[in-house]
C-alpha cells in the first residue's frame, strides 16, 4: 500500500503535444508542460523545435509517474499523423504553412516523361 501511495505522489509527469509554425507536430513529456512549452520558444527545447518556433500547445495529458509518462509517449509518436490530429480535438485540413504545400504537377500520358523511382519497363518474352 505504502509503495503504491509513493508512486501516486510521484505521478507529477505529463504528455503534451505541441504545433510547430510548419504545421508539424511534436510530442514530449515534462513536469511543469507552460515552462517546458517556454523553453521550446526559446530555442532551448528540443533539436527538431529550435528552427521551427514558434511552438503551440496543442494537447496534454497529465497524472503520470516519469516511467508512464515515457510509455503514454512512444504510444504516441507510433501514431499516424492523422490520430494524433484526432487525438488533439484538431479537424478538417492540416492547419500551417504545411498544409499550403502545392500538389504535384500531373503526371504525363503513359509513355512520356520520366519513370517513376524503381519501375522498370518490362521487356517481352523472347525480346533482348
């Protein structure tokens, strides 16, 4: 019972989910998720926040021990984009600059222009 206690009172670590000015999404975990939201803006949180500041707090979820908290995480980043969107409350199209992105150009009628990466032509039978 005691142990059990123990580790409630440690269950101060939380997941948080923050939108980079790409529009991409990054998860971590923190203790106190404001200072750590703080820290990403100020260039010294992670690699992958440094050059794409400013950062939003998008989602959190708080109550864990350090080792749940580090679980609840990789449970996460494995998600798809799209669950984590979901996961977040966010709807519709992808909001930022990512989602402004230019569809590919159309693809040539078969037979002209470049193949695509890793196909190639097949050759008839008995032809060299």
């Amino acid at each position: 019972m005691k142990a059990r206690r123990l580790s409630r009172e440690l269950a101060d670590w939380s997941l948080y989910i923050v939108r980079c000015r790409d529009g991409s999404l990054y998860t971590g975990v923190a203790k106190d998720i404001e200072a750590r939201v703080e820290t990403h803006n100020a260039g010294r949180g992670a690699a992958y926040t440094r050059s794409r500041r400013p950062v939003e707090l998008i989602y959190s979820e708080e109550g864990f021990t350090r080792s749940e908290a580090l679980m609840r995480e990789a449970e996460v980043k494995s998600l798809p984009r799209c669950c984590k969107r979901l996961l977040a409350g966010l709807t519709g199209p992808a909001a930022g600059p990512a989602s402004a992105r230019p569809s590919p150009p159309p693809r040539p009628p078969d037979g002209l222009g470049p193949r695509p990466a890793g196909k190639r032509p097949r050759l008839a039978v008995g032809s060299r």
